[in-house]
C-alpha cells in the first residue's frame, strides 16, 4: 500500500531525513518511534505529500506522491491524516466538520454526508455532541472527531502524527481504544507514537528512527525483545521503564 524507496530531505543545508526506505502492505500496522527531532513526523507528512522531499520516491497505492503530474488533492482525500493539534475548523459544528470535505471533495449529497458522518460519531461514542462545536469538546473528544472525520473520506490508508501527545494522559486511552479497533478491522496504518502499549498491541512492524535515518524495522516482537541498535536499546529503556 505504502512503499519509500531511499527518500532524503533537507531545510537548506540541514538533512533531515537520509534514505529512507520501507514498505507497509495492506491492512498492515507500523509504528514509527524515536526521540524528538528524529524525522518519524517529516516522514509521515512526506508519504501524503505534505512535506516535499529532494530525492527518492514514495508511492501509495501505486501512485507516486513526487511526480509533479499527481494531482495531490485527490490523492490526500485517499489517505487519512490525524495530526496532533486536531485542526477541526473552529467555527464549524462537529457535523460541518465531518460533512464538509465529503460535499466538496467526494461530491456526496449533503443527506448522504451527514448520515456518514453522524454514523462515524457514533462510532467513536461522540454521537450526542454532534451539534457542538470543537471548543465545548475535551482534547480525547476533538481528537475522536479528527479521526471520525478522516474516516469519513473512505480512506485506503490512515497516517496518524503522534495523536495522543497533546492530550492529557486521562484522554490518551479513549483515542488509543478507536485506534486499536480500527487496526483490528485491517485499516493500514503508519502511526508516530510514543505508546509503546498501543505498539506491543497492535503494530505488525515497528520502525525506529534517529537523526533522519531509519534505524531499525523489525516485527515488534523483536523490536521489544532485542532492539539491535545501541541507540534503540537506549531509547526503550527511558521510554519502558515507567
């Protein structure tokens, strides 16, 4: 569904990501983890074209994001993005919300768009603030409505950027939970996080990154057992041992 082959970006002078290279199939889970600055969200913003890269390539679903001639709207209404800050639109009830993108992008009726919309907020227990706005909803809420309104596109593949980090830890689980569910109904997803919980329960593979390169990519398994890298070893042993 995904595949990076040998990617590289730079700010000006400043490398940030290094030949990068890596494959998600379909209905796979990968978790992209490492420290701060490490490139894990440079990444993911690359393989729906969000972020531009210098060199190698990125194909979703047989389409390459880097070719000029790739009509990047459309192919950004094929993949879900839940970024960190939620960025609902403010001034636009939960439903508006979810319903917008599905009028003027996918061109469903605006009958047909709320009953989708409405039917993913009750899928993420958020049925009954389906009149509210985003400022009357908690982080884990608004972040529930970020994810209800990506699935409403009929996404091919979902990518989230560290969801939970803005949350506080009381809200991390109800957003972790819809997460989880969608992994086990077999959505592909690519996923920074540091929730090495929601790692060991659902990812398939787990990518590891440091200094704009990857590192590791391994089964969880023996991501968790025996990391290869020193770096990494490091890394799970500040991040386990709470």
């Amino acid at each position: 569904m995904i595949t990076i082959d040998k990617v590289s970006k730079h700010y000006g002078s400043f490398q940030v990501l290094t030949d990068c290279s890596t494959r998600v199939a379909k209905g796979e889970v990968v978790v992209v983890c490492g420290p701060s600055g490490s490139g894990k969200s440079t990444l993911i913003k690359c393989v729906n074209g969000l972020e531009p890269f210098q060199s190698g390539t990125i194909h979703v679903d047989g389409i390459s994001v880097g070719d000029p001639k790739t009509n990047l709207p459309k192919l950004r209404s094929r993949v879900g993005m839940v970024f960190q800050h939620f960025e609902l639109f403010p001034h636009m009830s939960i439903t508006e919300n979810l319903t917008i993108a599905q009028e003027k992008v996918l061109g469903r009726s605006k009958e047909e768009a709320r009953a989708k919309g409405v039917g993913l907020l009750d899928r993420v227990g958020l049925k009954a603030h389906a009149d509210k706005f985003p400022g009357q909803l908690s982080g884990g809420q608004q972040q529930r409505v970020a994810i209800a309104r990506a699935l409403s596109m009929d996404p091919i593949c979902m990518l989230f950027d560290e969801p939970t980090s803005a949350l506080d830890p009381e809200m991390i689980n109800e957003v972790l939970d819809v997460m989880v569910e969608l992994a086990q109904e077999g959505m592909t997803m690519m996923c920074v996080t540091h929730e090495m919980g929601f790692a060991r329960k659902v990812a398939n593979r787990v990518i590891f990154m440091d200094r704009g390169h990857i590192v590791e990519d391994d089964t969880k398994e023996a991501f968790f057992a025996n990391p290869r890298s020193e770096r990494a070893q490091q890394f799970l042993a500040k991040i386990l041992q709470h």
